[in-house]
C-alpha cells in the first residue's frame, strides 16, 4: 500500500519565497544591467525579452511539478519535494555583457540618436539572443540522451570551476558595487540575508532570509527616501502602456529570428560552455536531490530543462532556464511541490502580463542584488563541494580569465568616456600600458571557454593524465586559431585565419592579427608536445601513479 502524496504543506511557503525572488531578482538583473551598462532601452526589454523568459520559468517549473507526483507514485512516497528551477543566474550575466550588450552596440551606428536606429539595434540583440537560447535548449536536449557523457569527457574542475569564475567575478561583484551605492540599505539588506541564508540564523516569524532582507532594506529605503538622505531611483526610462498586455514578444513566434542565426555564430564561445554547465549542473542538482531521499532520473530532469529553454527561446526569451541547486534547502524547509506550481504561475503571470514592470521600477535594486551576492557565494562553494580536494587549484586557475574581464569592462568604460571626451586612450596611454590591454582583451575574449579547457588541463596534469592534459591544449590551440578564444578583435566574433576559397571576406582574420593569433596557437602546441614527451618520460621511469593530495595544506 502506498502513502498519498502530500504535495502541499506549511513548507511550501518559505520554499515559494524564495525561489519566487530568486528568479524576480534575475528578471530584474536581465532589465537593469542591458539598461545600465548599455543604455538599453527598458520599454524593449520589458515588452519583447521578458515575456518569453518568463515562459521557460512557467514551462519549467510545471513540468517539475508533475515530475515530482511521476516520482512520488513510482516510490510510493508522501513528502516528495519537486525539483527547483528558475533562471540561470551565471549565463545571465553571461548573455547580457558578451551576446545581448554587444549584439546591440554592434547593431547601433556610432553617433545614431534616433528612436528607429535604437529600435532596430535592440531588436538584432534580441533576435540573437533568441538563437542563442534556442540553440542551448538542442545541446541540452542532445546531452539529455548521454548525460553521463558530458562527465566523463570534462572533469569537474573544468565546468564548475567555469561556474565559480563568473559567481566571483561577475554575479557577486557587479550587484555589490550596485548595493554600495546606497550602504545603509545594501549593506543592512546583505548582511540579513547573509546572516539568515548562509549562517542559517534564524529571523522573527520564520521569515524566509530573502524575504527578510527585502523586507529590512525596504523599510530602510523608504526612511531614506521619506527624509530626503537619497533620491527616488529611475526606472530606466518611461515606460509606455503599463496598463496593457505585452503582445510584441509574439513576433517571435513569426520566427523571423532565424535571419540572426549567422551573427549568432560569432557568439558561440559563451552560449555553448553556459549550456554544458547547467547540463553538469542538473546532473549534480539530481545527485543532491537523491542524497536528500528524492531519487529522481537524471536524464528526466536534463529534457525538462532542455525542452524548457527551447520553448522559451521560440517565445522570445534571451536566458536559459536550470534546476536550482537548492533542493536539498527547499526540502528542509518542508517543501513539497506546491511551491513550484505557485512560482510558475505567478513568475509566467507577471511576465507575460506586463505587472512585472511595477516589481522593476518600485523594489529597490539595493534591496533586490544582495540575493545575488547570496547565490553567487553558494555557486562558488557548490563549485568547489563538488570537486575533488586535489583538484582545487585548477578551480581557482578558471577564475584567473573572469578577471580579465573585469579589468577589460572598466578598462573600455575608461576609454569610452576619453573619446566621449574628444580624448585619444592611444595618445594617452603608454606603450606598455596599451600592450597590457590588449592582452587582456585577448585573454577575456572567450573567458568561458578558456577557464573550462585551462581548469580541465590542470586537473588532467594534477592526475598524471598527461595525454589528456595534452588533449585539452590542443583543442585550445585550435580555438584560439578560429578566434574561439583569445581573439585580438575588440567584439570577439570567430574568425578563420584564411578563406580557403569558400569563406567570405568577413568572416577572414584581418592580415595584421594573424601573427598574434599564431603565437597564442604555437603556444599551446608546443604545451601540448611538453605534456607528450613528458607522459613518455612518465612511463620510462613507471611514476604515472597519481600523487595522494589528501593530505596537501
């Protein structure tokens, strides 16, 4: 006899909480930093991204819903709890600062002002980024048929070390310079929800410590803004026919889309890692769910996520949807699958109904970004949870790109105010200094891909694997000869050294790039013969045994 599945309780309610915020503030993110960092215009991104994006998180979270009472009746289980998912917090940051923020300032003619020209310019970003997400819901869909494939072939350190160098560098950074503009209320809000979250201290009510940190930061907010000490915050821009439903985003179904699906090539380098991470990713979040009680198939949970993505991409969304590797936290909250259902329908209500605009211009991005910093802590130390000890050096080298596109950020902000100015950086920067730059540009340029083969390759050589460390050098060699990774030019597009009668023009690397682009190709041949002869001498002298790093301070 089998136990009728309770799939809603008490606990239900602290689980909706917070995975609703979570993907609220991701939402918020996706509006606020195109706006912010790109000046994009928010009535767009309101009206033709958000709608679709919120669908994935609708699609998604139903179909886990469901999962969750296939399971309960197959294991005869009362308590149950669904599996998480909302939007993906590390490609978030990914899509907007290297497919969708470029794609329209490439779209835009320098010094063109017009409506139409802005227009047009959001609309060849969106187009791309619904490739983009199109394009990662078939890789998913296809590493859903061999998920324990992805795993064999990349070692931990490889992706998740990937994951934990955008969680540092980007999600916990760039929100914290955000909370610090205001202190007395990001600060407050960070420490609540630090203190509540990661402490597990706590708060009055059993207040969720989301809940509570937006809460507190509220309240703080409007004392401020009521005395005067800080002024109300712009929502962007005005925001026509709130009253309204939202129907641009159906253009998408017209799939006029597909005319971007050439440009979207050139962005490849950071759609495709971002894709195979939540694909390793939903293979952890259902090992943890299973350490949890909730035995749940892998390969069920990979297709929801892929099938998600891709419907959502055909809507208009420009972010990929993931499980939530928090299931474990959600289940001891006593969540059931009651929370998943009310996330979907209230995320894809305020989506896709135009309401969600209200959320973006009135809750305080100071109250809202500490929940990112929270999240971008957790994937780092997720990261490395769940990576061998031994292999945690090569974790901290997949960092070392992200940095690099830090300095590369501020550095092109620098240089963009200089010319605003009338200023020439060339003129005015050293030599040295311009040479430094332009490495770093080179090095930032594919981060994701560079940290996942450089955390791979050391993780191999960490394990005396030689031949694959080698494997992995080589395939950077020839990713970096096509402009996959470290390519000279400013926007990063794949290039190939020669035409080979075939290729257009455009798509050819431009003659005084090419030696630069072969040095950074030799450079990592000739590693990859080192590794070779290295794995030989190895087996002469029979020390290919792996070193015990157990012990390593």
């Amino acid at each position: 006899m089998t136990n009728k599945y309770r799939w809603a309780a008490v606990g239900d309610i602290n689980a909706f909480f917070g995975l609703v915020l979570d993907n609220v503030a991701g939402l918020i993110l996706i509006v606020s930093l195109l706006n912010l960092n790109y000046a994009f215009p928010v009535d767009f991104a309101l009206r033709y991204m958000i709608p679709g994006t919120a669908i994935g998180v609708l699609i998604g979270d139903l179909a886990f819903f469901w999962l969750a009472f296939s399971l309960a009746k197959r294991c005869g289980s009362s308590s149950v709890t669904a599996m998480p998912l909302g939007l993906d917090t590390p490609s978030t940051f990914g899509m907007i600062f290297f497919v969708l923020g470029p794609a329209y300032q490439a779209g835009l003619p320098a010094g063109e002002t017009s409506e139409q020209a802005i227009h047009a310019a959001a609309m060849h970003a969106w187009q791309i980024g619904i490739c983009s997400i199109v394009i990662s819901g078939l890789i998913k869909l296809v590493c859903s048929l061999g998920s324990g494939w992805v795993r064999r072939c990349v070692p931990r350190a490889g992706l998740l070390g990937s994951l934990a160098a955008v969680a540092l560098v980007l999600i916990t950074y760039q929100p914290l310079v955000e909370i610090l503009r205001y202190p007395s209320i990001g600060l407050l809000a960070l420490a609540v929800i630090l203190t509540a979250l990661v402490g597990r201290v706590p708060l009055p009510f059993k207040l969720p410590g989301a809940v509570g940190g937006l809460v507190v930061a509220g309240i703080m907010f409007t004392l401020l803004q009521t005395t005067g000490m800080i002024e109300q915050e712009s929502a962007g821009a005005v925001v026509t026919a709130q009253q309204t439903w939202p129907t641009e985003w159906l253009t998408a179904l017209n799939f006029g889309w597909l005319s971007a699906m050439g440009d979207t090539f050139h962005y490849l380098p950071v759609v495709i890692p971002f894709a195979l991470a939540t694909v390793v990713g939903g293979i952890d979040c259902t090992e943890s769910a299973a350490a949890a009680g909730d035995e749940y198939e892998t390969r069920s949970v990979i297709a929801i996520e892929a099938v998600a993505t891709f419907i959502a991409g055909i809507c208009g969304a420009v972010i990929q949807t993931t499980p939530y590797i928090g299931h474990p936290a959600y289940k001891a909250m006593g969540g059931r699958a009651a929370y998943t259902l009310a996330t979907a329908l209230l995320i894809g209500f305020l989506g896709t109904s135009g309401l969600f605009y209200y959320f973006y211009a009135f809750i305080p991005k100071a109250a809202v970004y500490p929940i990112l910093v929270f999240v971008g802590l957790e994937i780092t130390a997720q990261s490395f949870l769940a990576t061998p000890r031994r292999h945690y050096p090569a974790v901290a080298l997949a960092c070392v790109p992200a940095l690099a596109v830090l300095v590369n950020i501020f550095a092109g902000e620098i240089q963009g105010a200089l010319l605003g100015n009338g200023l020439d950086p060339q003129s005015l920067f050293g030599g040295e200094l311009q040479s430094k730059l332009a490495t770093t540009q080179m090095l930032s340029n594919g981060f994701i891909l560079t940290s996942v083969l450089w955390a791979s390759a050391l993780a191999m050589a960490i394990d005396r694997r030689l031949i694959a460390a080698a494997g992995f050098y080589s395939v950077a060699a020839g990713c970096a000869l096509f402009g996959l990774i470290h390519s000279p030019l400013a926007n990063a597009p794949i290039v190939s050294p020669a035409s080979f009668g075939i290729l257009p023009e455009v798509a050819v690397l431009p003659a005084e790039s090419l030696p630069t682009v072969l040095g950074w190709t030799g450079g990592y041949l000739l590693v990859a013969a080192t590794m070779l002869v290295w794995q030989g001498y190895l087996i002469c002298t029979h020390q290919t045994e792996s070193v015990d790093h157990s012990s390593a301070e």
